[in-house]
C-alpha cells in the first residue's frame, strides 16, 4: 500500500467541505445541552476557519505556483479519522444542570446517572478534541506542503 496519494486541490477541497459539514453535524449530534450549544459556535467556527483556510490556500497554490494537486499522507489522514473517532465516543453532554455530566461512551456503555456528577470520561474529551483539531491541519498543511510535479523531459541519459 501507498503511504500517500495524489488528488486535484479541487477535489481535495470539496471532500474537505463535505468531511467538515457532516463531522459538524455528528459533533453537534453527539452533544447536548449547553454543551450543544456551546459545540455550534465555537466547534463550527473552528471547523469553518479551517475550511476557509484552505481554500484560500488552494488558490494561491493553483494561481501563483500552478499546483493542481494535493498530496495526501494516508498513516497521517488514518490517524486524524481514529483520532475523530474516539473525540467523538469522548464527546461529553449535560443535561442542562451540570456542564459535560456524561459523555458518548457512558451512554454506549451505561445509562448515566446524570444527578451522580460529572463522568471520569469527561476530562479526556478536551484533549481528544485539541488533538483531532491539530492534526486536521497537520493533514491539510501536509497536503498542500508537498511538491508533486514530475520530473520534465529535458533530462537525457547521456551514453
């Protein structure tokens, strides 16, 4: 297997949008309360500059460097998606009392006594969610970062 791929920055860009627009969602989705709330500003925003980000990004490389492909590191992008994963199992919610009372992973695991205080789970949720954050952008710096043009034809081997 390849440890990285090439796909048109346009291409790269609309999955990226799309990626953003439904990890959004499931984010908002696995929270609730205040904590929903609080996930609908500061989550989408966030999730928003980073679009926005890169696609200013793309267009300077495709209209001052003429690039017109990304290069994605797929060991980086799986890590990202695990990552996402386990922000999102540590995604905590309130039930509008106590702030981040449980989290995803209580209710997968347990009903939670929501009147008991806060779940020991919800202090992982921060860092997963920080983590997952930066290597988003390690995994879109990356994808822009990386020269892929190939090599010209004015190379001859001489005998």
């Amino acid at each position: 297997m390849e440890l990285s791929g090439n796909i048109s920055i346009k291409s790269f860009l609309f999955s990226l949008g799309i990626y953003l627009f439904f990890s959004s969602l499931v984010f908002l989705m696995t929270s609730a309360g205040w904590s929903g709330l609080m996930w609908l500003f500061y989550g989408s925003f966030i999730l928003g500059t980073i679009l926005v980000i890169s696609i200013i990004a793309g267009i300077v490389l495709y209209y001052k460097f003429k690039r017109t492909t990304a290069t994605i590191y797929r060991p980086l992008l799986y890590i990202t998606l695990i990552t996402q994963i386990f922000a999102i199992l540590f995604n905590f919610s309130d039930h509008g009392d106590n702030p981040g009372a449980y989290t995803v992973i209580d209710l997968i695991l347990h009903t939670p006594n929501v009147d008991s205080g806060t779940s020991p789970f919800v202090h992982f949720s921060f860092f997963f969610v920080l983590f997952y954050f930066i290597l988003l952008c390690l995994t879109i710096f990356f994808a822009f970062s990386q020269s892929t043009q190939t090599p010209t034809s004015d190379y001859k081997i001489k005998k």
